[in-house]
C-alpha cells in the first residue's frame, strides 16, 4: 500500500508528491528510487510538493534533517514549489534550505496554480503567501 503518491505530468514537466502523513527515512528509501526513476533522462527537475494531507510535522532529529540535504543534493532539484505547508514547516525548510544553500530554489505557496507557474516560469511569478 502506498503511503504518499508521486507521479510525472509529462504535459507540464513536473514531478508531484502528494505527501500523507510524516515522510521519514524509511519512506525516502521506498519513493526516493521511483523519483529517481521518474526524473531519468530529464533535464529539469522541478517537483511540486502537495502538503495539503500531511508532510507537515516537524522533524526534530539532526540526522533526519541531513538526510533531507542529502537528499535534496542527491536528486538535483532545479526547483520545488511547497503546497500548503503549515508556517512551522516552512520555517524549518527554510532553516535546512539555507543551510544547504539552495532557499532560492524552494518557494511555499497556497494556490496550486501559483506553484506550477512558478516551477514553469519563476521570473513572472511571486512567491505565495
């Protein structure tokens, strides 16, 4: 059974993650293979990150949020689009993203469409609320 779904819309060139509950390490090792997958043979990878159902819990553990850099550095997202992230996630992305050095890569929004554009076409669109 699948916990979180990710799919690649070849129509807009887009990786989603809709997230259900905590996405830990032990989901990373299942979903991370299957981006990677998904990402094969593309050029840009833009992923929109649906928070709507979950994702949004605050891990606490240092090693947690090394493997969230790893990771990140591992696939090479051109850029992420957040959807619906509560403010106390957004803060700690902002926190590892920073460190990572990749926070001009990652924007929070509350209207899907708004994150789309922004993957598609960021010089035209402002970063949601």
């Amino acid at each position: 059974m699948n916990k979180h779904k990710v799919w690649f819309d070849d129509e807009k060139g887009i990786l989603f993650l809709k997230l259900s509950g905590t996405f830990t390490t032990a989901d990373g090792e299942r979903y991370i293979p299957e981006i990677e997958r998904l990402y094969k043979d593309r050029d840009k990878h833009y992923l929109l990150c649906d928070l709507t159902d979950g994702g949004t819990e605050l891990p606490t553990d240092k090693s947690y949020r090394k493997w969230l850099i790893d990771m990140y550095e591992r696939i090479g997202f051109n850029r992420i689009a957040m959807f619906n992230a509560k403010p106390s996630m957004r803060m700690l992305a902002k926190i590892v993203l920073a460190a990572a050095g990749k926070s001009n890569q990652v924007k929070f929004f509350s209207s899907h469409n708004d994150a789309v554009d922004w993957l598609k076409h960021p010089e035209t669109v402002s970063a949601g609320k």
